[in-house]
C-alpha cells in the first residue's frame, strides 16, 4: 500500500525484479528519483517529455514521449507508460471518462458488437477497470489468466491466441474490450479471473464495476433473467396502493370490477324488430379476461398497437391501468406477448424540469441501475408502455410539436410521450392509454389507429362489492348500502368509483358520529361539496375559523393550477399559503417524492384531479363582495378561456354552475362564514345565453328531399370525434338543478342540435332534465346519435338456461314485451306539464322498435310538441306502425309530421292512415321517400276521406309515375284548398273525368 499522501499511479505497474538498467523495465527507483505528485491539473495535464526505448521487432527508437505525471507507489513496481511512446493508458482513460451520462445506446438487434456510441466513455471506463484488476495479478497469475481466456467467450466467442500468447496486461485489457465491448469484456474478465484462481482481485473488478459505471448487479443478468426480477419488482412496488385519504390498501383487496365496452362492437343488423334489435358491444367486467381482450387479434389477425381506455374524471382509469400492470407482474396477462411493462404518469413527467430520455425513465423504474435497458429496447415488440392522463399532453404546435423519435435522446416529457403516442418512437411497442372522455378527439392527431374502449364505472352488483370493501365491516357496509341503495339519485351517482368513495367516506363519518345522511344528493357537484361541508362539520369549533381559512387558500392553490395547467406544487407554495403541516393538506393533498439532480424533490398535488377542479370552482364563489381574491381573475377568466369544446377547463365550469344553485349557496355562506356574490350567477347565465348565437360541429338541417338523397346512409362515426358541445353546456345547466335558472339560459339556445352523441344513462339524464324545464319553442335535433344502451354481460342464472332451452309458447311470448328504451326518461321528460319542447327532429339514427314505442307513448300527451321530423332514419315496419298509432292518438297534438326514408318501406301505409283519423296533423312532408304506385294510390284515397284534414302535403324529390300524377293531379281538383308540392304536378294536364270519379 501506498503511503498516505500519495496517489496510486494510473498507469500499469510492473514488479522491479526483471532485469534492466535504470530507465529501463525493471530498473529500480529511489525514493527520491521519483516524480512529486502534480498539485494542479497543468502540471499532470502531459507526460513529461525523457529519451525512452521503444520495443518492437528487436529495433530500438529514441524519441520524445509523453511520461506519467503522476510517482508509483513504494514498492516494485513502476509505470510501462514510462517506456513506451505511448501515453499512459489509465491516466488517458481516466480523462476521456469523466462526465459520464446516463444509459448509453444499446446494441441494434442482431448485432453481436456493442454499438459505436459505447465505444466512448464506457469502453474508456472498462479498459481502465481491466487494467486496474489485471495489474495485481502475479506473473504466474497472469499467465494463467491468459490460458484460461482462451476458452472464455460468451456465445462461443473467444480471442485468438495468437494475440493472447505474449499480452501483457495493457495488451489484454486492450484486447477484451475491443473484442467484446464494454460490459462483456467485463464479465468475461470477471469469470476468468474466478478460474484463474484470482477470487479477490475478481470480487474488486466488480465493486469497482459496480460504483464506476453505476450499475447494479442486474447487469450480470441476462434479458431472460432479468424479465423475473423485474417483475417481483413490480409486484412489491404495486401491491399496496393509497388511498385519497393516505390510507394504503392492498391493491388485490381494494380494486373492484368495471365495466368496459369496447367501442366499435355494435353490429351491424338490417331488420330492428324486437328480436333483432342491434344492442352495442357488452360492457364486460374488468377481469383477467377482459383485460386480455384488449390487445386481442382482429378477423384478419391483426393486433392493435395502441389502446385507448377513456371514460369521465374518477371513473376509475387510473385504477384499471395500475391493475394491469400488477396482473401483468402476477402473470396474469400477455403471457407470452409482454416481456416488460412500464407505468408512466404523464402528468408527473409533464412537470419534471429537465430533460429525460425514453432509456432514463426505464430505468427509473427498475429496481437497479443494472437493467439491461439496450437490450430491452433492441426488442421493442415486447414492451408495453402504460400511458396514464395522456389528455394532459399539450396541443400540437409550438416547439414541442416534434416527437422524439430516438429512446436516448434526452428530451422533454412532452416530446418523449408524443413520440410514444405517434409511433414515431418505438412503433411496434404497446400503448395502453388513458384519457378522459373528452379528449381522443384532441388526441386524434397524434395516436396511431387506436383501438378506443370506454370505462364505465361500476355496475350496480359491484357498487355493493365496493362498499363491503371500503368498510370491513358486513354490518356497517350493509347499513350504509341500505341507506345509498334507497336514495335512487345518489345510487346511481355511485357508478363513478371516485364519487363511491366519497360517499362511503361521509357514511362512514356520519355512522361513527350515529347520524345519517340529511339530504338527497343528485348531482357530482353536491357529493363534493357535501364531502367538503363534512370535513369543516367535524372540526371543533374552536378550529372552525382556521379551517377556513385554510380552505380558502386550498381553492386558491387549486385555481392556479386549473389555469396554469398544472397538477403538482412545490413545498414553498405551500408555505407561503401557510397550508404546510395543516389539517387541509393532510385531507385533500397527497405527498410525492421525486428524484432530483442534488436532492430529492419533494411535491404535492390533490387526491384526484376532478377535486382539484372542484376546489378552482368553488374559489370563485368565495370573493369577497365579487373582488377576485386571486390574481387569476373572476369567473370571466375561466368562461372565455374556455372557448374550445372540450379544453382542460370543461369540469371546472361543471363544476361552478352546480355551485350556482340557491342551495349550494346556501351551504357555502352557512360553513364558509361568507356571502356569496350573485354577480357570479348572472355573468354565467350570460355565458350561456351567448353561446346560442353558434355552435360549433352541429351539421345543417336537411329539409329539401333533393338534399337528403344525397346522403341516404347512416353517417358512420368518425373514430375519436369530438361530442356535440351543446351537450356540454347542457352538463353545466343540470349541475344547478335549479328550474328556473335553466329555463332562462335555454331562452337563449332556441335549438339544441346534439351530434354523434353515442348516448350513456347519464347523457339521458341531463338531456332529460334540460328538456323538462324547455321554454316555449324550444326545439331539438339528434343527428347520427347512438340511441341503444350498452348492457352488462351478465351470465344466465341455470332456471333461465333451462327454460329458454325448452322453449315453448312461454319463451317466445316474452320477446314481444319490449324493454323500456335508453331515451325513455327524455320521452317522459316531454309529457311533463311543464316542458315546452315544440319540436323533436330525429335524424340518421337507428331506431330500435323500444324507442319507437317508448316515442309513440310520449306523442300521446306531449303538451307542447307539434313538429315530428324523422329523417333518414332506419325503422322496422312495427316500429312505423308503433308511431303511427301514436301520432293517430286524439289528445296528439303534433301539426307537422316530416318522414325521408330512402328505402321502400310497406310501413308507410300506417303512416298515411293516420291523416283521416287525426284531426291535428296539417302538415306532411314525404320529400325523398320511395313511393310505389300502390302506395300513391292509396294515399290519394285517404287524401279524399271526409276525416282528413291534411292542408299540405310535400313530395319534393320523390319520382312519380304518370299514373300516379295524374291521381294526384285528380286529388287537387276535388280539394282545391289541399296544397300538394311537386314539381310535375304545376304543368302536369288535367286528369280525365274517369279518374276523379274513381276516389
């Protein structure tokens, strides 16, 4: 060992006891012939220039080479470098590899030499390694070394040795890594040293391995090897998950089923009786299988790449993404398919300062720094990128428009995650995406045929399984069920996993106190804030005015983060709003900590997203006498800044219309100490009134029949559309449940088109209450919506396998009775004295017979509707009976009835009965219809019953025999007050005698 004071040669140290003079190999050096040590860098920066001798071939060279500037050790042995005209090889080395990065490229797939990137820092770092562990080897051990090398070689692979025989150890070292490449040259070296029985100076190689390259030892496992330990990784670090109240839970015994419908799984019917009416994919329950039939084959074997899970905020996406990759770990799913599975939370990434490549944030996730990254992504057809909150990415444009397309190209989070999504990076890896509902149109541009699928929260079976989980305890969880189960409104809120869990938190709350619920909650926004009104119920009252305060700055932090699109937030924000340690942050904040450059960064951000938007619209209710108490701005701010259909804003004004109703006023004034400005309420209901001057994505009305020719088929969907934003204004109406607010801002939506709208219960719900509180002459139009439910898959109990396997008049008598439809509630909602819908335009939609039944009922006492249009639409011959009779109903009040059905159809006939028994019905427009002769016929009889009273009749595009415009023609003449459009029939002649007399 050296003495203190002195630093260990970088070059290769021979022993002193060859031969040779002074100057030579083996010349001894006195103590005080050796070279101080350099006390700064331009002193050790070249070799000192001495004669030398070089060796080669027996001929002897005298020249100037650079020396090392650094003394040996005492002891025997000195510097090779001394002697030689090449520069000291550790002391070169240990310049080129400061500063080294972070994971380095791998090797390109079939390719058995490290790539050129690696050559660099890390070749330089392994010679001087080798050197290192091969310069403490004796004579007898480094001649062993070489022999046993020979027979050393991973893949068969091994040095010649003819370059072996007469190495030495700069010889060698050079040799094992230009051969085999950094990490191999240094297993290989390892394993060889551990046969040359040179155990210790192996077990040093690998310490120093380890602390220089930064690697763990999963670096000595291969690909195969290191798949297992990745996955009990996995499964250590996802087994537990926290709750938004901090509580951690096991994964396995708190994650419940969802349901999911795959979105493009209705199949196409022709006929839409009662048996064969379409019904959407089934939404299946969240279970093994499911999960694997995401990533499934097609017809013609094709597998998606990309996997898009979308659904509303809290509806569990976040959840179902994190079970996946603990089943995956678990063995569960793609099996075979799958080698790694990566969990990247676009948000966090988002806002990580720096920049990052594909290859740091895998190995991030890996339980050592020895993940053989490169050779991971040599195979990029056996990952799976877990992608959570892609609708937090920005827009396209700007400087962050360009994907990153190389996984070691250190980048912002924003490119790397475009890249993923575009396919630009890795294209042939799996994405499984979540988003909110809102956003796969944003989306659009960037994703590669996705193959969309929708979360649609619990069923009610696994609403019943969530509570008994939540409580531990069968008593309580049933008594709190009971309670939930009774109150119809606030049960079927709880399909949303998060507003679940705050109602069984506030159960749980009111039951440990022995009180109950003292309210029916009907909307997200009265769950919410019933949640926040029990937190400040509980406090002591001494705590009260604190607590206050605290919430109120807990909005504040909230609103700024809403507007300025961010999710985490630093400590000292927290301490300057003094909520540092508080009650609020340990109820509504969850802790982060990330890996910093120094240190570790340490951040915070909400329970859930949604109740982040929640609190920004509840700050806007609590200004001071409507003077902003943010520098934000008032509630202007948000309503122009959310110009676009679905932005990142959309939830927080959800959210601040439910605030608006008188009674959520209330409550805030009577648990916030304050009053609430109405100055909010009215430049809200002003927003919504202006948005009737046009809005956007709504498709023009077609009432000429030339015009509807031109489009005789249902319109099919585009992948990744945007829904209609009439609806979303109609979200933001229903959240107030206050009739007569909604009344007045409809006054300035005279007609809500909705379009593409593929219906849920919930978009029912809100479009029937709307529909309830319509003012006069208020008129809607569905345009290409989806009016049939998707149904849970459920197993048939063995009583019904039995009995429809029997069959028997029993059986085929109940498939006559018809379900009630998905638009039953908006057909109910018309009947109600109250609603002044005028008109229902219902266009390029599939109507099942149950709709056209449930439509029949409500034409029968709808007080104020007196226009029908059913355009385009494709309707069975029993569903045209269905609406006839309704429409043929006395109390029926419909004037105007206008039918376009490209296709023939035998139902017509029901359709024209009705014009001689219904004495409301003037006006029928059967423009673009396929009329036959026997058709025209017999509606030219019905024309002249005494009972009709039919004063126009439009037949604008509809190809007419001559015989059928003269009966026409004959028609006019005897009822000359009957108005009848087509353009033949103004310069047709005059029909005979004959035919008149024949009606």
């Amino acid at each position: 060992m050296p003495p203190s004071g002195h630093v260990t040669c970088p070059g290769v140290w021979k022993d002193r006891s060859r031969k040779g003079g002074a100057g030579e190999e083996g010349a001894p050096q006195s103590s005080d012939q050796r070279r101080p040590v350099p006390t700064s860098p331009s002193e050790g920066e070249e070799h000192q220039d001495a004669p030398t001798r070089v060796r080669g071939r027996g001929r002897e060279k005298s020249g100037v080479t650079p020396r090392c500037p650094l003394p040996p050790p005492h002891g025997s042995r000195r510097c090779l470098a001394r002697d030689s005209l090449r520069p000291c090889p550790r002391w070169v080395l240990r310049r080129q590899s400061r500063g080294r990065a972070g994971v380095t490229r791998g090797p390109l797939p079939g390719d058995p030499r490290p790539p050129a990137s690696s050559t660099g820092p890390r070749l330089a770092v392994a010679r001087e390694l080798l050197l290192a562990a091969l310069e403490e080897l004796s004579q007898e051990q480094l001649k062993r070394f070489r022999h046993k090398l020979r027979d050393v070689g991973p893949d068969g692979r091994s040095i010649p040795w003819g370059r072996l025989e007469r190495a030495d150890a700069v010889d060698l070292a050079e040799q094992l890594a230009q051969f085999y490449g950094p990490e191999p040259a240094l297993e290989v070296a390892r394993k060889t040293l551990k046969r040359a029985d040179a155990r210790d100076v192996a077990a040093q190689l690998q310490e120093q391995r380890l602390q220089r390259l930064g690697l763990g030892s999963g670096t000595l496992l291969s690909v195969s090897e290191y798949k297992k330990k990745y996955r009990e990784h996995v499964l250590q670090l996802h087994a537990r998950v926290k709750e938004r109240n901090a509580r951690s839970v096991k994964i396995t015994k708190r994650f419940t089923k969802l349901l999911i419908a795959p979105e493009s799984a209705a199949p196409e019917e022709e006929a839409l009786g009662p048996a064969e009416e379409p019904e959407p994919g089934r939404a299946r329950r969240s279970d093994t299988h499911t999960f694997n039939r995401l990533f499934r084959r097609d017809e013609e074997g094709r597998r998606p790449l990309t996997v898009v899970l979308q659904g509303p905020a809290g509806i569990g996406k976040t959840m179902a993404a994190k079970k996946i990759l603990y089943d995956w770990a678990a063995g569960k799913l793609y099996q075979g398919q799958v080698d790694f599975a990566f969990f990247l939370p676009c948000g966090e990434l988002l806002e990580r300062p720096g920049t990052r490549s594909l290859a740091d944030l895998i190995l991030d996730q890996c339980p050592d720094r020895g993940a053989p990254v490169p050779q991971m992504l040599a195979q990029p057809q056996r990952l799976l990128f877990i992608l959570d909150g892609a609708d937090e990415l920005p827009a396209l444009g700007g400087p962050e428009a360009a994907p990153c397309t190389d996984p070691f190209e250190a980048a912002s989070g924003a490119r790397v995650l475009g890249g993923l999504l575009s396919k630009a990076l890795l294209p042939t890896a799996l994405l499984l995406v979540t988003t909110r509902a809102a956003a796969p149109g944003r989306l659009q541009g960037r994703l590669c045929s996705p193959q969309c699928a929708e979360v649609r929260g619990f069923s009610d079976k696994d609403k019943k399984k969530y509570f008994y989980k939540f409580f531990r305890d069968d008593r309580r969880a049933e008594r709190a069920y009971r309670f939930v189960k009774e109150n119809e409104t606030l049960f079927a809120l709880c399909f949303v996993p998060f507003v679940c869990w705050i109602v069984c938190t506030v159960l749980r709350q009111q039951l440990e106190l022995g009180r109950d619920l003292s309210r029916t909650s009907k909307t997200t926004t009265s769950v919410y804030l019933l949640f926040i009104t029990s937190v400040l119920s509980s406090a002591p009252v001494a705590d009260g005015p604190r607590l206050q305060g605290d919430l109120r700055n807990l909005c504040r932090l909230a609103r700024e983060g809403v507007l300025g699109r961010r999710a985490q937030f630093a400590e000292k924000e927290l301490e300057q709003l003094e909520l540092r340690g508080s009650k609020v942050q340990t109820l509504f904040l969850s802790k982060k900590e990330l890996p910093g450059v120094l240190e570790t960064e340490v951040t915070y951000q909400f329970i859930d997203q949604s109740f982040q938007e929640f609190l920004a619209a509840l700050s806007y209710l609590l200004e001071d006498g409507g003077v902003p108490r943010t520098a934000a701005g008032g509630v202007g701010t948000l309503l122009r800044g959310d110009t676009q259909p679905h932005s990142h804003l959309v939830l927080t004004t959800r959210f601040l219309f439910g605030l608006l109703s008188a009674e959520r006023m209330r409550d805030i004034e009577r648990h916030f100490g304050c009053m609430v400005s109405e100055r909010v309420k009215q430049e809200a209901l002003r927003w919504v009134q202006g948005q009737g001057q046009g809005c956007p994505g709504v498709a023009p009305e077609v009432t000429e029949g030339a015009k509807g020719l031109e489009d005789t088929e249902e319109p099919e969907e585009e992948e990744g559309e945007e829904p209609n934003y009439p609806l979303e204004l109609l979200y933001c109406l229903y959240e107030t449940q206050e009739d007569a607010f909604v009344r007045q801002a409809l006054c300035g939506l005279p007609e809500l088109a909705l379009q593409r709208v593929r219906f849920c219960r919930m978009d029912v719900a809100v479009l029937s209450y709307c529909v309830r509180c319509c003012p006069a002459g208020q008129a809607l139009r569905l345009i290409s919506c989806r009016l049939v439910a998707a149904q849970e898959k459920k197993k048939k109990s063995l009583g019904k396998r039995l009995q429809a396997s029997l069959g028997g008049s029993s059986s085929r008598g109940t498939t006559k009775q018809l379900p009630a439809s998905l638009l039953h509630p908006l057909f109910q909602a018309m009947t109600d004295p109250l609603c002044h819908l005028s008109s229902l335009t219902l266009s390029h939609c599939k109507l099942p017979d149950a709709v056209c039944r449930d439509l029949s009922e409500a034409l029968r006492a709808a007080p104020a509707l007196t226009e029908l249009g059913l355009l385009h639409n494709r309707l069975s011959e029993a569903g045209l009976r269905m609406l006839s009779e309704g429409l043929a109903w006395p109390q029926c009040r419909v004037q105007t009835v206008r039918v376009q059905l490209p296709d023939p159809q035998r139902g017509l006939q029901y359709l024209v009965s009705v014009l001689r028994q219904s004495p409301a019905l003037t006006t029928l427009d059967l423009s673009g219809c396929q009329l036959p002769a026997p058709m025209v016929t017999y509606l030219c009889a019905v024309l002249q019953h005494q009972g009709c009273g039919l004063q126009t009749l439009s037949l604008a595009s509809v190809e007419l025999s001559e015989q059928s415009l003269q009966e026409l023609q004959a028609v006019k003449r005897a009822k000359p007050d009957l108005v009848i459009t087509h353009p033949a029939l103004d310069g047709h002649p005059q029909p005979p005698k004959e035919l008149i007399s024949t009606f």
